[in-house]
C-alpha cells in the first residue's frame, strides 16, 4: 500500500512539474527552434504599423517568436539597419537567420535603449530572415528600418 501510495505521489508530483512549464519561454535559449521555419508565440493586447521599410510595435506582453523580416538576397550583401529595442519586464532579442540556418544576436536587452542603433546587417545570398525571440512574460516596444526586403507584422 504504501509502494501505491509513493507511486501516486510521485506520478503527481511529475505531472505538476510538467505542467508548470512554459514552452513559448522556453524557446528563448533554443537556437534550433529559433531557426525554424515556423513561429510559435503568444502575444496579448499589441499595437503596430509597417510601411515604407519602417516597422514599430508595442507589445504588452509576448513569448515565443515571431518572424518580423525577410529578404531573399540575390548575393552576400551588407544592408543599413536602424533598430531600438525597449524592454520594460522580460527579455527579448532580436535575431538574424541566414539561409544555412544559424542564429546571429542582432540586439538582446532586458532594460531600455537610450537611443536607436544603426548597423550595418551583412546577409548572405539566399533566404534571411529576423526573428523577435521574447521570454516569460515580455513587455516591451520594438522599431525597425531597414528597406530592403519585406518587414512583416506580428501575429
């Protein structure tokens, strides 16, 4: 009686553990999931706008990813790029995907930016894409130029 009773206990105490995990938070140190193809998120209560090469989008919360660019490059190419990434309680970053599948931290923050960052994006020939990556529980404003490709909303 008392093997059944432990067994019980410990099949609960399994199942509780597993069942308090966060998948979408997960994803966030998961460099294969993140080069995906696919997105995977939740997002609540967001605010956006792309147009003319300029993305910007507030977001109270969000975790997961999300694709947010892509651009099918002819040839390796370097790109100008203008970002700000505000992050009010979370984590969140953004990635570069190149065709070969690897993962390139564009920016990664965990508090604000003081002032917008202009880079230069070096892309190679084929298929990129940029990804916002948030962890548990993200808040946080997002703005991007660059005007080459296609920048795509969230959700």
């Amino acid at each position: 009686m008392k093997l059944k009773n432990l067994f019980g206990a410990g099949l609960i105490a399994v199942c509780l553990m597993t069942g308090c995990a966060n998948s979408m938070a997960a994803i966030y140190d998961d460099d294969i999931k993140i080069a995906s193809s696919t997105n995977s998120y939740k997002l609540n209560n967001y605010k956006q706008t792309v147009e003319n090469g300029h993305f910007t989008a507030s977001v109270e919360k969000m975790e997961g990813m999300d694709t947010i660019w892509v651009f099918d490059a002819e040839e390796d190419t370097s790109l100008n790029i203008t970002y700000a990434l505000n992050v009010y309680s979370g984590k969140a970053k953004l990635v570069l995907i190149p065709p070969r599948g690897d993962v390139s931290i564009i920016a990664e923050c965990d508090t604000e930016m003081s002032e917008p960052i202009q880079s230069t994006l070096n892309v190679e020939s084929g298929y990129n894409r940029i990804k916002i990556v948030a962890g548990e529980n993200t808040k946080f404003d997002i703005e991007i130029s660059i005007q080459e490709g296609e920048l795509k909303e969230l959700g």
